[in-house]
C-alpha cells in the first residue's frame, strides 16, 4: 500500500512538474506543493512567505502541512528589485506615457498597470491570444466594445481600457487585489461563482502571483 501511494505521488508530481513548465513562460513565479497528513496534495502558488521547505499546522487534519518548493521565483533580477523599471523588454515611451495617463484618469497604480501588461503581453502592442484577446493588456472584443475601443492595438486606448476594466473590479471586489487580478484573468463571474474566491483554474492560480510578485517589487 506504501509502494502504491509513493507511486502515486510521484506520478502526481511529474504531471504537476510538466503542466507549471508547459505554461507560458512571460514571467515566474514560485509554485509550491502542499501535502497533508491525508496524503492530499495541491499546487499552489499562494503559499505564505517562509523557507523553500517549511511546516504549518493545519487544525483540519489535525497535524501538518508540508509546503515544497518546486518552481522558485527569479522575475526579476537583482537590479530590477533595486529599481522600479522593468529592464527585460522594457516599455517604450509611448506607452509608459499612456500607462501613465490611464493612470491619472482611472485612479489605477502605473505599477500595477505595468505589472498586468508584463504577464499579459511581456509590451508587445501586437500581443493576440488564441482566444482573440488583443494588444498590451489583452482586451477581449467585448471588453473592447464596452469601453469603446476602435484599434484595440493602439496602446493609449488599449490601456486606458484596460484600466477602466480593473477600476471597476476594484469597485465590484472592493479593493482585494487578489480578487481583481483573479476577475481580470478568469472573469468576474468565475469569481463569485466560487464564493468569492480565486477560481480553481491552474492558469489563473498562477496568473495572480504572477502579477502580485512583479506589482510588489514596481511599488
């Protein structure tokens, strides 16, 4: 029964270890393996601050928890930390200006503007999704229509959009930035239909520390 669960666990965590290195690689974040005294085990990337491998006490199971470390973060270099400029890929004037007046007009942090469009386009203007999300910050064509958007490519109506988009996150999640950053990715709905938590979604579940690591260090 031991021999079974170990190759259980194993087989878990080399499909854990190909889907984290299969996802887009725009930024990395840490992503740490959660396993409990009932042999369940969780990805996750919201564990708290602490050593690569540490314990917790978890009153559920009355016992622990074991968080492992299997991604470490490295988005940002050490000079990066030191400074509030993205050096990799850094944005053009033009469209640190427009982040800075979408800025202005919406009330939204330049550093979390430019913290969602580094995990969204990495500044690529001509960034297209798969699934038709266009430009800096990834505007869907409904998003696009709703704060009227003509050339979702242009990087002043692009991230002014964008940033019309997390103020009213902002306001319908009254201010949790886990939550907007969660609704921006996944959409609001997928948030309150798991009560008002962050949706199940690997790709989302990444997505908000992605985001947080790199807003942190800007601010």
């Amino acid at each position: 029964m031991r021999r079974s669960l170990n190759l259980s666990i194993s087989l878990t965590l080399i499909t854990i270890l190909i889907v984290a290195f299969a996802l887009p690689r725009l930024a990395k974040a840490d992503i740490y393996m959660l396993q409990n005294m009932d042999n369940e085990i969780i990805l996750t990337n919201l564990a708290p601050n602490a050593e690569p491998s540490y314990t917790v006490n978890n009153n559920k199971h009355d016992g622990s928890q074991r968080y492992i470390l299997l991604v470490e973060d490295n988005v940002l270099t050490h000079n990066e930390k030191a400074s509030t400029k993205v050096t990799e890929n850094s944005p053009s004037k033009l469209i640190a200006e427009a982040i800075t007046s979408a800025a202005i007009q919406t009330s939204i942090e330049p550093a979390l503007l430019h913290a969602v469009i580094r995990v969204e386009s990495n500044y690529n203007t001509n960034a297209l999704s798969p699934q038709g999300a266009r430009g800096l910050m990834q505007l869907m064509p409904a998003t696009s229509k709703r704060f009227n958007v003509v050339n979702a490519y242009d990087p002043k109506q692009n991230i002014l959009a964008g940033a019309k988009y997390l103020r009213e996150l902002q306001t319908l999640f009254n201010g949790n930035i886990q939550l907007v950053l969660a609704a921006y990715n996944a959409g609001p709905n997928a948030v309150t239909k798991y009560g008002y938590k962050i949706p199940p979604y690997l790709e989302t579940r990444l997505y908000v520390p992605k985001v947080l690591n790199i807003y942190q260090q800007l601010r």
